[in-house]
C-alpha cells in the first residue's frame, strides 16, 4: 500500500513530465501555468487511493488519475471568470493573467485533455469508466448553473445547497473513488461504497472550503478571504445566517446584497461580525463532523482488509482538519 504522501509525489512527478507538442503555445501556457500550481490533488490521489485498496501497481491509472485534476482545473480556470476572481492558489488567476477569452479557450482544451487522458483506460473498463465520467460532467455543470441561480436568491434552503455542492464538487470526488476502484477490478457494491463514500466526504469538504472563506488565514488558504460574501454565494454560512437571523440582522443582510456599488472590507466585516452573533461558524463545524462521522459507514462496507483502509481514512481526516 502507498501511503498519500507517496501517492502525491506520484501524481506531481507525471504531471510534471506531460508536454503540450502543439501549436499555438498561447494556447497551452496558461494550461502548464495552472497544472504546475500543484494544490492539493485530491481529486488524483483519491482516485488512486481507491485504487490501490485492490491493485499495487498504481502507475497503471496515472493516467484517469490526472485526467481528473485536469478536469477539475478546468472547472476552476471557468469558475473564476464567472465570479471574476483575481487569485487562486496565492497566484493571478488565468484570466486575470491572460485575458477572459484566453481563459475560456484553454479551459475548453484542459476539458478535450481530460477525455484524452480517460481514454487511457483499458478497454474491458473504458465504456464504463467513460459512461461514469460524462455523466459526472454534466452533473458539474448543473451544479454551476444552481450555484449561479443562488445568487439572486435569498430564499435558498439548505437541501438545495446541499444538492447543489453536490453537484459541482462532490460527484468528482465520489466518481474518482468508483473509477478507482472500477478500473482495478472491484466489484460493483465496493465502487458504489466509495462513491457514497466520496460523495459524502465531498460534501464536508466544500462546508470546510465555505468556512475557510470567511475564517481561514488568506496567507494560508491561498484566495482572497470573504470572495463568497462579495460575490453574494449562497454558502452554508449565509443560507443558516438568513435562516437564524433577527429581522434587524436580516435586514441589514439583505441591503448590502443588494447593492452593486459597496466597500468589499466593510461588507465581509459586517457579515462576519452577523455571523459570529449567530454561532454560525460552530453551525458548520457541527455539519462538517456530522458528515465526516457518516460517511464511515460506506468505508467499513468495502470488503478489502481494514488496515488497507487506513490511508484513505486518513486522508479523509486530512480535508477535515485542512486549514487550506
């Protein structure tokens, strides 16, 4: 078994020998800038660790593996022209950098390299395997379009967010622990265990990613802090905020989404300091530890050894205690 440490390593040391042989190199710059910000592979090195719980040889899913992470950066590069952030992972977002059009059209191509990079899978598992990744594609995409309807909504519930992160963050997650496993031959009630089990520790992740926004160390968590509050996300944060909310508090709240001309700092101090009245930041930490704490049941089904469990448990613990 390769612990996450080794799995990393692996992934960072492929992507750093994949070359773009093409023409024009305008094209494909930005897409080297963006894999070379290596983040924190999680996509990757779930699909691996999901993997290796059923074959050692892990370098024969390099390839899906990393097909994955481009996948998920070209989610990003688009995400943010949407919500005009300026930095990502501490440097210049790609648009920022290029322009929004050279974003748009190396995000497309980060998109053909995924299915390029996919289609590596044996045959006897590529119908499937690639039936599991379009179909995750689309489920993104819904996710996305929600998470922008949110946004001139004040009345969304928190069953629609959860849905909605879902959507856009946990069936990637979920789909490179099943496509592990698939691919290294597991049977079908296992790689349905680790989707569920993706699916749910997804969820966690982006309530995590929701609270690092507003608390996290912008030094640390790589992007402006309160970029969800500016933007009027829907997040868990603001959907218990507006539910919990005295009528003056929610008054207030509402006003300042409704303006398009306002100052960036006082607007996340003041929604912060509404948060903190409201013990909104101990709300999610409960839901955080809720999800964390069912989504063991889903490992402890896959029937491999228990001890071959221990790495993906930890790195399931890792994103729980993130601080970036």
């Amino acid at each position: 078994m390769f612990n996450c440490k080794e799995i990393l390593n692996r992934v960072n040391e492929f992507i750093a020998t994949l070359e773009y042989e093409r023409e024009p190199k305008a094209l494909y710059a930005p897409i080297t800038y963006t894999l070379e910000q290596s983040g924190k592979r999680i996509r990757p090195v779930a699909l691996l660790l999901a993997y290796n719980l059923f074959d050692e040889n892990i370098d024969d899913a390099l390839y899906p593996a990393v097909a994955m992470e481009v996948y998920h950066n070209y989610t990003l590069i688009h995400d943010d022209v949407m919500d005009r952030a300026d930095i990502r992972r501490g440097k210049p977002t790609v648009w920022k950098k290029w322009g929004e059009n050279p974003a748009i059209l190396s995000g497309d191509t980060m998109q053909v390299l995924a299915y390029e990079f996919i289609a590596r899978v044996a045959d006897d598992k590529l119908r499937e395997t690639l039936s599991l990744f379009t179909n995750m594609a689309k489920e993104i995409g819904e996710g996305q379009q929600y998470d922008m309807e949110f946004e001139t909504r004040n009345d969304v519930t928190e069953a629609e967010y959860i849905n909605m992160i879902r959507l856009k963050t946990s069936v990637l997650i979920a789909n490179c622990m099943k496509i592990g496993a698939l691919i290294a031959g597991a049977s079908k009630e296992d790689a349905d265990n680790l989707y569920a089990y993706g699916e749910t520790v997804g969820l966690a992740f982006q309530l995590q990613d929701d609270l690092l926004d507003v608390y996290g160390d912008p030094k640390i968590f790589g992007k402006k802090i309160g970029g969800d509050i500016c933007c009027n996300k829907k997040t868990f944060l603001l959907i218990k905020a507006l539910e919990t909310a005295t009528p003056e508090q929610r008054k207030q709240m509402e006003e300042l989404m409704a303006q398009e001309d306002f100052n960036p700092a006082e607007k996340i101090a003041t929604f912060t300091s509404i948060y903190n009245q409201l013990g909104i930041k101990e709300i999610c930490e409960k839901k955080i530890a809720e999800l964390f704490s069912d989504c063991d049941r889903y490992i402890d089904a896959v029937s491999v050894p228990a001890e071959r469990k221990e790495q993906i448990k930890q790195f399931a613990d890792s994103l729980l205690n993130r601080i970036h």
